[in-house]
C-alpha cells in the first residue's frame, strides 16, 4: 500500500526508460522482445500516473541518435511505436488522456509523423493526465532550434536581444505551456541525462532506478514517488529549518 499523500505527487513526471536490450539480453531473447515488454511497462506507468494524480508524465520514447541503431532495431521500434498508438488510442482517448509529441517532426517517415498529428489531435480536448511523447528528440537539438527562431525574430526586429528571457526561451522550446519536471526518472541503474530535457531539468529532482524498464511495475513507480516525497526541494533558496535559522 502506497503513503503517497496528494501533496506528494509531482505535477510533471518524465522517465528515461532504459533497459529493454539488456532485459532480452539477460533473458538470451531478441532485443525486440525487450522493446515488446517495455511497451507494456508504458501502458502501467500511464495508468499509475494517472491513478495518483500527476499531471504530466513525460516518456524518452526515441531520441534522435536511436537512428544510428542497426536498421532492423530501428523497424521494430517504429512498428512497435505505430501499434501502440492503432491499438491504444482509442483507449487513451477514452480515459481523457491528452497526448503530446516532442522533438523534430521534420523528415519523419510519411507513415509515422501522420500517426503522432492524429493523436495530438484526437486528444486535443482532453482534460486527464498529458502523456507527452518524446520522439525523435534531443535536447541540445530543441535548444538549438529555439535559438534559430528566437535570432529570426531578432533579425527581422520583431524582437531586441535585451527582450530575450528565460521564460521567453522556455516558450520556444518544444515543451512550451508545460512545466518543468519536478522528477526525472531514469531506469536501469544508469546515471545520466543522455541529452533529456537539459533546459527543463535545472530544478528538477533526479532519481535512478536499477530496475530494468521492462519490470518497471506500478510497485517501483510508487516506490519512487515516495523516495521523491521524501525530498526538500529548495530550488536554489534555503530549506525552511535553515530560514528559522537565519532569522533566528
């Protein structure tokens, strides 16, 4: 039984799911297979996400330098992600779930980018739980197209440089009128960003998991959120023992 309490949960989860290959791996199957089971691992965490209230839930679902894996990897991984939008929007739909793509629509394959639009749209409405799908995304790749259409508007005087503020960069960036994540996730007991959300994360809490995202169960999900709520978030101030302190 989870003692998450509403004012435990995080507004904007975002998990970096790691560990399909080396689940096949471990198991002598096919690195498809992993792929496989990490997409019923999604379907769990939206459901918890949804079931404790977070707001948000942000998933690494392909990065812009997966297209460097073998070919076939890269087949299966856009064969998996088309059958689970065919198969699982309605659902999605259905439970309010509003969707979200990120990252460089540009040069998508025809029958992929027609896929993510139709979701974004047919959910457009909705009023549940955002699941914001971060494909074909980097994050030095979005800041740097922010930066071309921020110096544009410069160039073409509609803006100074001096009019150039955080908020304003964060309104270019993919993510724009979603918050910063308040935790970041990363599965597989590796510790790093891997170029994810580089400008959203700068308050954001990190919390590495050594599970495997194939056994990413709702039981480790709400173990995280509670290593989460266990946190003191300061961002960049004094916690309040130190304020009594200080005024003491």
């Amino acid at each position: 039984m989870s003692k998450l309490t509403a004012g435990d949960v995080p507004e904007h989860v975002a998990i970096i799911m790691d560990g399909n290959g080396r689940w096949a791996n471990s198991r002598g199957l096919p690195r498809t297979m992993g792929h496989r089971k990490g997409v019923e691992a999604v379907r769990e965490a939206v459901r918890t996400a949804g079931d404790v209230g977070i707001r948000y839930l942000t998933l690494f679902a392909f990065s812009s330098e997966n297209w460097n894996r073998p070919e076939a990897e890269v087949s299966d991984l856009m064969g998996l992600l088309k059958a689970f939008i065919r198969r699982d929007l309605a659902e999605l739909h259905g439970q309010n779930v509003r969707i979200r793509v990120i990252g460089d629509k540009k040069n998508l394959r025809g029958d992929i980018l027609p896929l993510l639009l139709e979701a974004e749209e047919t959910t457009r409405s909705n009023t549940g739980i955002t699941l914001v799908i971060a494909f074909n995304y980097g994050s030095r790749d979005e800041m740097t197209r922010a930066m071309q259409a921020l110096a544009v508007e410069v160039a073409q005087g509609r803006m100074t440089p001096e009019q150039i503020t955080p908020e304003v960069i964060s309104s270019r960036m993919d993510t724009a009128g979603i918050p910063d994540p308040d935790l970041i996730l990363r599965t597989s007991g590796e510790e790093r960003l891997s170029n994810f959300l580089l400008w959203q994360a700068a308050y954001s809490e990190l919390l590495f998991v050594p599970e495997l995202w194939p056994d990413f169960t709702r039981e480790v999900f709400l173990a995280a959120l509670e290593k989460y709520a266990g946190r003191e978030r300061r961002f960049g101030g004094l916690s309040p023992r130190q304020t009594i302190a200080v005024g003491s």
